[in-house]
C-alpha cells in the first residue's frame, strides 16, 4: 500500500508500506477513505520534535472495514467507520470513567495518512455509521476522529455552560471545533482571538460572537473589555505554546476555568495568573471515544458541521503540499484522499 512517512523535518515522503493486517483477534483492517493532516503532525514536521528515523505518520481517518479478527463483534466487512485518534478497549477501568485516551491497553496507529490501517482494540474504538454516509459528511465525520472531539474536549474541561462566557485561544482547526462546541452547549458570548481574515470569518460562522485580533497584553485588555472588565467564565486553549497558555490564563475571569488541549511546549506557568486569581487548569489529550457517540448523531443529523474546517482536499500522493500548505498557513487543516 502506500503511506506517508516521515523523513526529518520538511521532509514528508508517501511510499510503499508492507500492507496492515489482523495479527491479533481483536484487530481490524480499515480501507481509508479519508485521513489528514493534523496541527500535531506540524511540530515534527518543523523541527521542533524530534525525528529520530522515519516513521509513517498520521493518526486521522475514516474508512470501511475489510476484515475482523475472531473476537470483533461490534463492526463487519463492508461498515463505514470513524474512530478517535487513539485506540481504546471501552472497558479498563480508565475508559470506565471517560478517560480513553489513558486506556490501560490503548496506544497509537502505525500510521493513519495511508491506504489501509490496522485498528488494535477495534471493538473498543470504532463506531459504524447506519450504512454508507452521503460524501459531503466525510469530512465532518473525519473531523470527528480528532479535532471535533478535542475542541469538545477544551469546553467540557473549560466547564461551558449555557448563558456564559467563552474565549478561544488558537484559531486552527482544533480552535475552530472549540468555537463549534462553546455554541453547541449554548455560551451566550464566544470570542475568538484570531488574527487571520479567513479563520475570523469561519470562527463567525461557527457561533463566534466577538473576535479579538490583538495578542498579548493588549489581547487580555480586549477580552476584559467584551467581559464586565473581569474575563471570560471559561477559556479554550487550543495551540500549547507558552505565550497561548499564558493569554488563555489572563483571560479567564477570577475563578473561572482554562480547558488546555494544545500540545504543550511550555517551560512555566505563572502562578500569579491562577493561584492568586482562583483561575483554574484543566484538560489534556483528548478522550475522543468518550465523546464520539454523541458528536457522531450530531453530524449525521447534520446538527453541526465541522469539516468545514478542510479547506484544502488532495490526493493521499500529494501528502507532502498538504503539509507545506499548513505550515505556511495556505490552509487550515488537509484532508488527504487515498
């Protein structure tokens, strides 16, 4: 089959890979029929983590399951399917309480940008769709399998609720799906701190009230502006680095709350930003099984529509521009086609 791979950093190669199979009685085969290119596939891709050989990459993908082991009776040849981009068995303890993405026997894939995936863990991870999805949902649907449910993540961890209000730090994809969620479970104001016209006009259209361009101190001050002079009741972090981390915490409210998905490539936080100001931190990777069931009825009721954050489609082959259109902010998220 062929895959994408890793070389260094600028260096994204799609090859011939050994093709995936069922080695183990609770595995899968899924056929992709669609993957992307994910903000966390950039930190390798820059340099900024390391990459000790090559490796595939990619951990997005919906598909069709072309083979089961023995133990697999959730999902059959020929289903449609979408999973979070960890697989999970959804009954150790830690997927119990909610927490799949700490699952006790999960991990990651070898690789998702590619023609076939094997999918350990497959009754655990994968949900069938009621027969084959209309196409113009595979995007929203292969959203689900990472930034919907990490976006859904940064609010239910920020504690948004109905009538508050809401800032979304970082305007990539994973922001975006923030934004998305906060207007879902019904925030009365929802700024996006964004700095890009096309983002701004998404990040509207998804339910964003206000937009803040500014950053830095400047930024805090515009929040506090559009929030009683106090900040916002919760704040979605959603890019990792020290300065985003540091905004979010300085736009929250007195005891209001930080929900953290950005990767974090962070050296300190400031204690004079929560300890002192009852501001809390929460979050973390994403548990998107726990979250799949729900987002998945409202993608299929055409309630939300999250692929709208694909603004660059190409074939698997041109894996590579994919990649260089993302970290030149050319697109907001890749959706790679086998």
């Amino acid at each position: 089959m062929r895959g994408a791979v890793i070389h260094g950093p600028g260096d994204i190669r799609v090859e011939d890979r050994e093709d995936p199979t069922v080695t183990e009685p609770t595995d899968a085969v899924v056929r992709t029929v669609a993957a992307c290119v994910c903000g966390s596939d950039l930190w390798p891709y820059r340099g900024i983590s390391q990459v000790a050989e090559p490796r595939p990459i990619g951990h997005e993908f919906v598909g069709v399951v072309e083979e089961t082991g023995s133990q697999v009776s959730t999902v059959q040849a020929g289903d449609f399917v979408v999973g979070g981009f960890l697989h999970s068995d959804n009954t150790c303890p830690v997927c119990r309480v909610g927490q799949h993405a700490n699952c006790q026997n999960g991990g990651g894939y070898a690789g998702c940008q590619a023609e076939r995936i094997r999918i350990p863990n497959a009754d655990g991870t994968l949900l069938a769709t009621p027969g084959r999805p209309d196409d113009d949902l595979v995007p929203s649907l292969l959203a689900l399998s990472d930034v919907m449910g990490t976006g859904w993540h940064a609010a239910v961890c920020a504690g948004v609720r109905e009538g508050g209000s809401v800032v979304v730090v970082g305007d990539g994809a994973v922001g975006l799906c923030g934004v998305l969620a906060a207007r879902v479970m019904g925030a009365e104001r929802i700024i996006a701190m964004s700095r890009y016209e096309d983002r701004q006009r998404l990040a509207r259209e998804f339910g964003a009230t206000d937009v803040v361009a500014e950053r830095g101190d400047e930024g805090v001050a515009a929040v506090r502006e559009l929030t009683d002079g106090i900040g916002a009741d919760a704040v979605l972090e959603c890019v990792g680095t020290q300065d985003s981390v540091v905004q979010a915490l300085q736009s929250a409210r007195p005891g209001g709350m930080v929900g953290w998905v950005g990767v974090p490539h962070v050296t300190d936080i400031p204690q004079e930003h929560m300890f002192y100001r009852n501001v809390g931190l929460r979050g973390g990777i994403a548990p998107v099984r726990a979250y799949l069931p729900d987002l998945l009825r409202l993608v299929l009721d055409r309630e939300i529509d999250p692929g709208r954050v694909f603004d660059l489609e190409l074939p698997l082959e041109q894996a590579a521009e994919g990649y260089a259109a993302m970290d030149e902010r050319r697109a907001i998220k890749a959706l790679l086609r086998p």
